[in-house]
C-alpha cells in the first residue's frame, strides 16, 4: 500500500485536471472523458478493464494513479430478501452497506463514514469508534455495487438511496454532497436527487448549510423524541443541538429548499410510546411541511431498550394522523441478519 501512497487518486480529480495530466503525458485530451466514463458512468474499477484504451495507455495509468476500491468482504441473506454487505476499504477498514427491496423499490442504504463519533444509546454504530470520514469514491462505490446487487439477484436496479448506514453523514458534509453530486450527474449514474435521503441525527448549522447551497435531495431527522429532556437522554447530541435549535434550522433549510422534511421516530417501550409523547411529536411537527415515519424498534446487545408493543405504536400513529400529520409505520427488514434501522455494527 505505501507504493499506492505515491500514486494521485484518480477520481479525486476533475474531468478538466485529468484532461490536464493526460496532455502532459502526451495523450489527446479526449482521452480524459473516455476514462471519466470508466470510473464513474460504468464505475470500473480497475484499470485493466478500460478496453477502449490501449494497453500502453492503461500500463501508463497504473504506474502513475490509483484507483481506491472498495470491495464487497462478505454478504448475508435475509428471509426477507435483504441484503446487508461488509465492504473492505482500500486501507483495511470495513463498513456495511444494506439493499432493501420492496414492492414499488430497491433501496441502498449507504454508509459516510467509518464507525460513528455520536453516542446515540439505541444506534449499535454508536458503541464504535469514527475512525474516519469515508471519500466520495467510496459512497459512490457502495450505490454501485449494491446496484449490481439488485440486478442480479432480482433484476431490478437501484431506484432509491439513503444514507442511514454508519456514521453521520452531516459531520461528513463536503464528501456527501461530492458523492451525491457524482451519483446525480449526467455523466455519473445519473439517478434523480429526489430518489435520495440524507439522514442526520441534528446538528444544527449544517442543517442551515443544507438550506444555503439549496439542495435537492431528501432530508430526514432521527428526531425520536420530541422532548430535550428525553432527547438528551439518547441522544447526547442534542444537548448542543435543542429542538429548539433544530426547528429554526429546519423552518431556515425549509424557505430557502422548499423541501418538506421527514421526521423519523423510533418507538421505545414504556419511554416515548404514548399519547403526551405522541402530542409533542405534532406540535414539532407544526413548524414546516413534514411527515412522520414510525419505525420499530430493533433491539441490539449493547442497550436495554425494547420496541413498543404493536397496538401503542398503532395508537401513536392515529393520534398524528387525527392532527394531519402524513405518518407511515416502517415495518424492519432484514432483522435476522442485523442489516435493520440501528443495528450496524461490524462483526466478523
């Protein structure tokens, strides 16, 4: 690997760099966008596979530039159809990427960085440590192999991503923007923004940041209470980013995007499973267009938590229905192999 070191990563670069480095190794300049569709229309990656290039021009690359893959480590089953996979990371770490079918769509949830710096009580990625913020190559590689996935094992491509996989994509902002840009782009795997959600946690600013650069995508917030109290006693992230906080981020995001936002909510037994509960999750949810998506609880070896008993959850859902509220009841996918809502956490 420390000979790669001193190579240049090559999709860190711009079309216009690369067209730059190829003229000065005497190459036409329309060899660039060959090699652009390579590594992000086709998503190759490898460079020996740039069969419209000569051999010459393909030795050429491997001595000067590098192409950081990921690779799938190993893949489980569900009984449900999902797929949850263990990449590996050009620099020996590992994440795990999830491909959820459905009826109406293949969805790939997608990890932004590796491990997690939040310590949200409920999130096994919690009890692990961030090692690092993941590249945009390296989101982009997760979509494309879990694309490849869905083609065949149900030949059905992608038609949605969220980034609800390890880490928090807001504290990764620069290269999740990047990766979306890439996964968006005519000449990247062209999908529409609408088809993705990022998913954050809360924080604050970059919330507003999001609203600043307007952008296209979906956003979620895990909100899973609607109380500071019972918010900071999960997730200690709140305790710098209120609801308070977070609301004027949101209504600031709201009129400069005009994008609804999607709030979700896990259900915890006996802790924010009842009606009070439920009736300060709809007055939140008065400050912008939203809708509301209850998730079960999966409960994961590190925490004591338990998901609320099926008539409270219905009960819940009604209550903010009755208020007008859209809310949707996430059934989990993929419990059997660890690949549901909270429970990433590598084990090998």
């Amino acid at each position: 690997m420390s000979q790669d070191l001193k190579k240049i990563d090559i999709r860190s670069l711009s079309l216009d760099t690369l067209k730059t480095h190829l003229v000065s190794l005497g190459e036409p300049g329309f060899r660039a966008k060959q090699i652009y569709d390579w590594l992000w229309v086709k998503a190759t990656l490898h460079f020996d596979q740039m069969s419209n290039l000569s051999k010459a021009l393909r030795e050429k690359l491997k001595e000067i530039f590098v192409i950081n893959a990921i690779s799938v480590h190993q893949s489980q089953f569900s009984a449900d159809k999902t797929i949850k996979s263990i990449f590996k990371l050009y620099d020996g770490n590992t994440i795990e990427g999830v491909l959820i079918p459905s009826s109406d769509r293949m969805t790939a949830c997608v990890s932004s960085q590796v491990g997690c710096s939040l310590t949200c009580k409920f999130c096994a990625t919690g009890y692990m440590e961030r090692k690092r913020n993941l590249n945009p190559d390296e989101i982009f590689d997760q979509v494309a192999l879990i694309d490849r996935q869905a083609k065949e094992n149900y030949q059905i491509p992608l038609t949605n991503i969220v980034y609800m996989g390890m880490g928090e994509p807001l504290l990764n902002y620069a290269n999740v923007l990047k990766s979306i840009e890439r996964i968006t782009a005519e000449d990247g795997l062209n999908m529409a923004a609408k088809r993705i959600t990022v998913s954050t946690a809360g924080i604050a600013k970059m919330i507003k940041k999001l609203g600043d650069d307007q952008v296209r995508f979906n956003l979620a917030l895990s909100l899973h209470a609607a109380n500071d109290q019972k918010r900071n006693e999960i997730m200690p992230i709140n305790e710098q980013n209120s609801l308070k906080a977070l609301a004027d981020a949101l209504k600031y995001y709201f009129a400069k995007t005009k994008n609804p936002v999607t709030y979700e909510y896990i259900v915890f037994n006996d802790f924010n499973d009842s009606l009070q509960d439920a009736a300060e999750l709809a007055k939140f949810c008065k400050h912008l267009p939203c809708k509301v998506n209850i998730i079960e609880y999966n409960p994961i070896s590190f925490a004591t938590f338990q998901n609320a008993e099926a008539d409270k959850i219905d009960l819940f859902a009604n209550y903010l229905r009755k208020q007008g509220i859209t809310t949707n009841i996430r059934r989990s996918r993929g419990k059997d192999i660890d690949a549901a809502c909270g429970q990433l956490a590598i084990k090998q």
